[in-house]
C-alpha cells in the first residue's frame, strides 16, 4: 500500500544509521536521505490527484468493535503538511552531515530524526482519529530524545523533561476530546467526522470537547501559556531546532486544528478560544524575542509568535483566513529553518550564541551573509518577500472582523504591534551578527566560514522563499489552495495576489515597517528598561511545580501505601463492600427461581476438604512450608471442581499452574524466613475476621442469586459459531486463539514482560547467603537424587509427546497451547530439579528471552496474516485438508497463533524459575540465563 509505505520507509530506514555507524559522513547522510527522498518522491506521485481535489482513503480493518482501524488519509491538507515534513526533512539531513562532521554520536541523530519523520507522517496521513494519536505520543517521545540529545547537558535534560511533561500532559487531554468527539459522532474516521460539524457544534458536550482538543492542540504548538518548553528545548543540535520549529512538532497542533476546522470550527466559542490565544502567543513571543541576547533563543521566541499569528488565523473565521493561516504556515517553514540553520554554523564558527559577543560577521562569513538576508528580511515582511505577502494577508484579514466589538478595534491594532515587533527583531539578528561593529572575546578565533557544499540547504529554503514571495501564485494553486479546500470540506475561491492591499492595509504595513525599524534604532534605552524588569526563568518556575508535586504525590502515597498487604486488602475490601454491598441489600428476593442442583456426596466431600485447606493456609500462614502445602491442596481441589463440573481445559490449565506455582513460590520463599512472627493484635485479628467474613458473605449471597436465576450468557453465541466461525470444536480455545484473540496477545505480551522483568531485577544480583533451616531433617542428604534424576530423564521425551498431543488436538478437544506450554515447562523444570541449575542449562538448546520474543512475534504476525485478504486483524482461516496415509484432516491459522502461545509461556516459566533458581547458588553459574 502506497500510503503506509510514504510512513513505513523512513520508520524502517532509521535502523540503516546504526548500520552505517562508524561510516563516512557522507554514507551515513546518504544511507538516512535515502529512505526521506523516497518518502518525498512518493508523495509528489500523488499530487496530480490531490490538486484536482480527490481524497485518497486506504484502510485495514483492525478492531471495528472499537472504532480503531489502520486507516490512512491524504488529501490537500495530508499532502501539504507531508512535503513540508519530508522536504524541509531532507535538507535537514544535508545539513546534519556537515553539522555533525566527525561526531561519534550522527548516527543516533540521523536513526532519531527518521522515526521523529515517520511520526510526523503519521499524523498528518491519519484517516483514523485513534490511530493518530498513537503517532501524537510517538512525537512527544521521540522529541524528548532528540531535545536530549545532548544528555551530558544540565539544559538539555532539563528542556527535554519540560517538553516531555507537557506536550505529552496535553496528549492526554486530547485523548480524551477524541473520545468523547468519537462517541458523539459514533465513529473515529475522518471522513465521518468532518461530515458531522452541524451536529457536533449542537451537542450539549460540544463546549468540553473543543476546550479539551484545544488543549491538546495548543500545548503541541507552544501557545501561550504552554509555550515555555518550546524555547528551552533549544538545548537540543541545532538541526533538531530547525526541524522542530520549521515544519514537524510545532506544526502537528496546527494541524490539528486544520484538520478538524469543518467539525469544531465557526463558532463563537471557537473564536474566542482559538483567537485570544493566538494573540496572546503572538504578541509575548515577540515581546520576549526583541530582548533575547541569544541567537536560538530569538528565533526561538519568534516562532512562538509565529504560531500565534497562525493560530489568530484559524480562529478569524473570516473568508480568507484559513488561506491565509496556511500560506503563512509555508512560508514560516521555509525561512525558520534556513535562520536556524546560520544560526548553527555562527555558533560553531565563533564558539558562542551570544549577538553582544557576535559582530562584524560579513568579514569572515559574507556567503553566508548574503544567504541569510533573503529569510530574514522574509521573516522581517519586507516588501518582494514571501512573509510580506503573508503579511498582508494577517492585515486585510484582521479588517475584516465584524463581530465581537473589542474585536474589531483591537485585533488590527494588535497584528500592527506585532508586527512592528517582528520587523525590529529580524533587524537586530541579522545586524547584530553581520555588521554592528567587530567581535567581543569569541572562544573561537578566528571564525571560518562553512564550505560551500556545507550552505547547500540554506540556499536552497532561501531560494524557495525568495521564490514564494516573487510568484505566490504558483505555489498557492499547487499546494496551499487544495489544502484550504480540503480543510473547508467547500470549494474556496483563490486568493488574487495582484489585488492585496488597500489604502488601511498598506498603511498597517508601512506602520509596521517604519516602526519597527525606530524601535530598533532606539534600542539601548529600552534594553535598559527592559532590564530593570524582574527575570522570571520558566526553568526554574518549573523545576519548582515539578517538585512540589512530586512531593506532594509522595506524601499522599506514603500515606496510603505503608507495605502493609492487610491495610491494602483491607482498603480494597471495604470500598468493594461499601459500594456493591449498598446494592445488594437492594435486591427484593435473592431465590431466583431456577432450583440448585442436588449435592451429592463426593462433592460435598471435596468442598470441605476443599474449605478446610483453605483455612488451614489462613491458621498456618506464618509457617512457610505447611502454608505452602496447604495452598496445595486448595488449588488441587480447585481442579478437581473444574474436572467434575465439565471444565476439563480450566482443569489441565489449573493442574499445570499449581505445579509451576508451587515451585517457583518454594524458590521465592527460601530466602525467607521458616517462620513469621505475628504481628497482628487481637483487635486487629478481630476487625480482619470480620471485614473477610463480611465478604465471603456478600460472595456467597452474590453467587446464589446469580446461580438461581435464568442465565442470560453469551455463551450460545460461542457454541454456535465456534464450528463454523473457528473451525474448532473446543469452544474454550477457539475463544482464546480466535473470538478473543486479542485478549490473549495481550496476555501472553504482559507475561513476557513479566518474564524479562524478574530477569532484570535478578540478573545482578548476589546473595551471599540464604536463610538456613535449623532442623535439617526437612531437608534430603542429596540435592539431587539418583532416582529423581534417573525417572525425570525418562519421563522428558514422554512429557514432550504429551504435550505436542495436547496442542494439536486442542483447536478440537481439551487442550491447547497455553496447556501444552505448561505441560513442557512443567517437564523441563523437573530437569532442572533433579540434575541441577547448571546441568540443565548447559544442554538447553535455546535462550528464553529470543523464545519470548519469538512467541510474541508470531503471534502477532499470524493476526497480521489476515490484512492482505482485507480481514480484521486476528482473524482465523481454516480448512479441510486430506493428507495421504493420514486422512482428512482440518488446519487453521489459529494453531500458529497457540504455537506464539506455547512459546511464550514455555519462555516465560523457565526465565522465571532458571534466574530464581540461580539466586539459590553461592556464586552462580557460569553464563547469564535468559
């Protein structure tokens, strides 16, 4: 599929660095522009398509049940924000491999900054709300990495932890707004959800979901006054920065925004949510990047402001404005990026970021002079230039707000101030690092210029925006005007270049221009002024919150949670009470009417001895051994339960766990002591009685009314169709490996990790000395029996047979994966019982961790099988095949998924008891088991 390959290529490519590691720069660029290219290149095959208006939809059905399908979508919005992505990414690339030049760390940057594209590319091409969400996360993840890129860095860390904290807070809250939005329009599709803007806006709820996708939207593109993480994630490589600010993290909530403009769009609220926000982000970014001394810090603040100015955009809601808040979208993305990229070199070449320090550049760097005026007077909107069209546009726009009041006084007045900030701050970058007088006590003298190869990327994005500015009809109808369409979900008439202006525009413009140019020239005063104003460091504002409420959390939890089990059960126990209990004393007649079935007496035998060894456990408790007898017994008898009332899989299943159980808990328990002391007071014993009787009662009465009702179960649905939809006579595993398949995927992936985590919490560690039993008579002379040894080898291979029995015949009778992976874990355990830790794994013909893994993954590949033949995923196929000698025999897809099962388990029991085991030498063996 075309489409997932415009994501999959570079999120497969990001491995090619690593491979690359050690390579000539020029390799290890080209082996990560590669997989970017082919992206790009894919992407303009599509534009002929997307311009004459068609929406190209791809879809994999995964879980239907749940909304939450594959789906990918790319129409004029998708396609625009995809070559900004793909294309600035590119000449990002370019730029990394002379920026990087002779770092042992450009491979990890070039393996990030292609997962950080493929996330980006997912959620602009996402047809599925839910499904772009998984890629929303993915970007707060991946930038957390690349912000941290420098991990020696106090800054870094730090920028990195604030981004992290946010956008992945407001990821949260946007989860929520597509959930809610989901149910309220009743599908996650996109093609659904732009249709249903009339009935969004109407609903009762509509107010809470726009509130809190805003907020998910507003904290991914650093609106105020979530904006602090965007300026002090430039602790990160500056390619990192001019990614981020130019056309990936920053834009995705703009997008956003774009995106579901046709269902959460032209309404009050918006306007007044969307509009005051982007003024407000607009103007202190301006404010705060006229006084910032550090290169990367002003530009910094500037793309804050110009987020603003975009979001103001968004929210006009006056004919052109969407237009308009795209153009200055592209033109934005193409003179931040070269700005951030001279920004790079000048630090590199003079040793500092500081423009006080910075002057007179045009001397030793006059190429890179000369490339930098085009983006700077770009961003600065002088006239011929890309941002002063985009410029005009905010202008004419802004005139054009009728409604509210203050509205239409202010936003003009506002734009023009901001304006003026703009104009002042792109002079004094650009002055003060080229001209300005001559350099202050650089760390590195005398200052180089890049060679030219090295300016390649920045003469490119300038000429591109020089281009945008000189003819912003072309690039308009090519790729801005579709998008507005698609956005619009309504045919948009285009926007006349050669009629902007008016007498009130053009004097907006001037206005801003020429006082721009005073503010600067007037400068040395109002930095004085500026710096009598108290310093407020969002750093340190919050390291502060982090660390109140980190404490304020430990004290809560310390609270509650003081490593007692009884005060747990207990809390758990009387809010279970309290809750149901209220309920159950609600019910009119606990008989249900359908009559018990008679008790006869062998099963009345086993309840007691069953009630009794249960009891046994509560009074020996703080014996180890006869406790863990006892509880041996009680899941004995609760097999024999499943056995005489027809569960014969439970009954396997539940004999086979007792086994590991046990085991393993004797492994756990020998480091413990023989004996507990007690610690609870009579009144304690007492309150507890009564807390587990009042339970065991609320049980009991629960189960009899359920039991003496007619049952209304889903269980027919799973009889009927197990045959015909599974290809299984066994309901019970046709349930597992084909109804709830997903269910068991997710099971058999927590016990793996399960698994790994016991082997990471052992792995180093050492214990000098277990707790000795003082009455070695509980304890054989041998530790390993000749006899025991001699019948656990016999019994290997009839083990193994039994247990490739119980798994082929399982998809039809009483067995199964799960079972067959206990039955061989159960086998192999006894090997290690009876020759010893190191014996046995000396003649394992595998590791368990790749055991695991393989387990997990072919599990997940049989649920991937059914997506090329357009099925959900997990879905079963099977058949009658007729086999010479053999007969007719049936096959299904599920059997591979219980052979990932048995895998699984097998891997995950032995790496459990193996690391368990080890702990109970003195100095180990001799390799690492796992």
């Amino acid at each position: 599929m075309a489409l997932a390959l415009i994501i999959l290529i570079p999120l497969i490519g990001a491995s090619l660095p690593a491979l690359c590691r050690g390579s000539a720069p020029r390799h290890l660029a080209l082996m990560t522009a590669l997989p970017a290219a082919t992206s790009l290149a894919l992407l303009l095959a599509w534009l002929p398509q997307v311009m004459n208006g068609e929406v190209i939809v791809r879809q994999l059905t995964w879980l239907p049940s749940l909304g939450l399908n594959v789906a990918l979508r790319l129409d004029g919005v998708g396609l625009l924000f995809a070559l900004l992505i793909t294309g600035i990414g590119c000449l990002i690339i370019l730029y990394a491999r002379y920026y990087f030049e002779g770092s042992a760390s450009a491979a990890r940057f070039h393996s990030l900054v292609l997962m950080f594209m493929a996330a980006m590319l997912g959620i602009v091409l996402a047809e599925n709300l839910l499904f772009m969400l998984v890629f929303w996360e993915l970007t707060s993840l991946v930038s957390f990495l690349l912000i941290g890129f420098n991990a020696d860095s106090q800054a870094a860390r730090r920028g990195a932890r604030m981004s992290l904290v946010i956008t992945s807070g407001g990821g949260l809250v946007l989860l929520a707004g597509i959930v809610l939005l989901g149910q309220v329009v009743g599908s996650y599709q996109l093609s659904e959800v732009l249709q249903a803007g009339d009935r969004l806006r109407a609903h009762e709820h509509y107010g809470l979901i726009l509130n809190l996708i805003l907020l998910g939207a507003f904290t991914k593109s650093a609106q105020f006054p979530f904006h602090l993480w965007l300026p002090h994630a430039m602790a990160a490589p500056t390619p990192v920065s001019a990614y981020l600010h130019s056309a990936t993290m920053v834009k995705a909530g703009l997008f956003l925004l774009v995106r579901l403009h046709p269902a959460l769009a032209e309404s009050e609220l918006w306007f007044h949510l969307v509009t005051v926000t982007g003024m407000l982000t607009l103007m202190v970014g301006a404010f705060v990047a006229m006084f910032m001394h550090d290169m990367k810090g002003l530009l910094a603040y500037s793309t804050v402001s110009h987020l603003g100015l975009i979001m103001l955009l968004l929210g006009l809601g006056t004919p052109l404005s969407l237009a308009a808040a795209l153009f200055h979208l592209v033109c934005h993305a193409l003179f931040k990026a070269p700005l951030f990229m001279m920004a790079g070199y000048v630090d590199h070449a003079t040793g500092t970021r500081d423009m006080r320090r910075i002057n007179g550049m045009w001397r030793f760097m006059p190429t890179l002079m000369a490339l930098s005026a085009i983006p700077a007077a770009a961003m600065a909107g002088l006239p011929l230039m890309s941002g002063y069209l985009s410029k005009k546009l905010l202008f004419s726009e802004s005139l054009l707000v009728t409604t509210p009041g203050w509205a239409v006084a202010v936003i003009p007045v506002w734009v023009t101030l901001a304006g003026l900030f703009s104009m002042a701050y792109s002079i004094r970058i650009f002055h003060n690092v080229y001209f300005n007088g001559r350099p202050v006590d650089l760390p590195t003298w005398p200052p180089r210029e890049p060679r030219l190869a090295a300016l390649t990327p920045i003469a490119l994005l300038a000429l591109a925006s020089l281009y945008v500015g000189l003819a912003p009809a072309g690039i308009y109808r090519e790729l801005v005007h579709p998008a507005v369409m698609a956005s619009r979900q309504a045919a948009m008439p285009a926007v006349d270049f050669n009629a902007l202006g008016g007498a009130l525009p053009m004097a907006m413009s001037l206005t801003a221009m020429t006082g721009g140019a005073l503010f600067y020239l007037i400068r040395d005063p109002l930095f004085r002024l500026h710096a009598r104003l108290p310093e407020v460091d969002a750093k340190e504002i919050f390291d502060w919150i982090m660390r109140w409420s980190i404490a304020l959390s430990q004290r809560r939890v310390y609270q509650l949670e003081n490593g007692s089990l009884q005060r747990y059960l207990t809390f758990i126990m009387i809010t279970v009470i309290v809750l149901v209990g209220w309920d159950l004393l609600a019910v009119p007649t606990w008989h249900g009417g359908v009559p018990m079935t008679p008790l006869d007496p062998l099963t009345a035998v086993a309840a007691a001895l069953l009630c009794l060894a249960a009891t046994g456990v509560a009074v020996f408790h703080h014996h180890r051994l006869p406790a863990l007898l006892l509880l041996g017994v009680t899941g004995l008898f609760v097999t024999v339960a499943f056995a005489r009332f027809s569960a014969p899989d439970l009954a396997l299943t539940q004999l086979m766990v007792e086994v590991m159980a046990v085991v393993i808990m004797m492994l756990a328990l020998s480091f413990l002591p023989q004996q507990s002391p007690k610690e609870s007071s009579p009144l304690r014993m007492t309150r507890d009685l009564a807390i587990a009787g009042l339970m065991g009662g609320g049980v009991t009465a629960f189960s009899f009314a359920i039991l003496t009702r007619p049952p209304d179960s889903i269980s027919a649905f799973f009889l009927a169709n197990s045959l015909p939809g599974g290809g299984g006579t066994n309901v019970v595993n046709v349930i597992l490996v084909d109804f709830r398949g997903f269910d068991t995927l997710g099971e058999i992936t927590v016990l793996g990790i399960a698994a790994v985590a016991v082997f990471a919490f052992t792995r180093d560690l050492h214990l000098k000395e277990r707790v000795v039993d003082t009455n070695p008579r509980h304890w054989v002379a041998e530790p390993h029996p000749i006899m025991l040894s001699t019948v656990a080898r016999l019994v290997l291979p009839i083990a193994l047979l039994v247990s490739a029995h119980i798994f082929l015949r399982g998809h039809n009778l009483p067995g199964g994966g799960f079972i067959a992976g206990l039955i061989t874990a159960v086998a192999l355990t006894l090997q290690y019982m009876s020759g010893g830790l190191v014996w046995a794994q000396e003649r394992m013909l595998t590791a368990f961790r790749p055991l695991i893994g393989a387990g997990i993954l072919i599990a997940t590949l049989t649920g991937l099988g059914s997506w090329p033949f357009g099925y959900p995923f997990l879905t079963s196929a099977h058949d009658h095949v007729h086999w010479p000698l053999v007969g007719e025999l049936e096959l299904a897809t599920a059997m591979l998924f219980d052979l990932g099962v048995y895998a699984t388990v097998v891997g995950a029991t032995l790496l459990i008891l193996a690391n368990l085991g080890k702990l109970m030498t003195v100095a180990g063996p001799g390799k690492e088991i796992g």
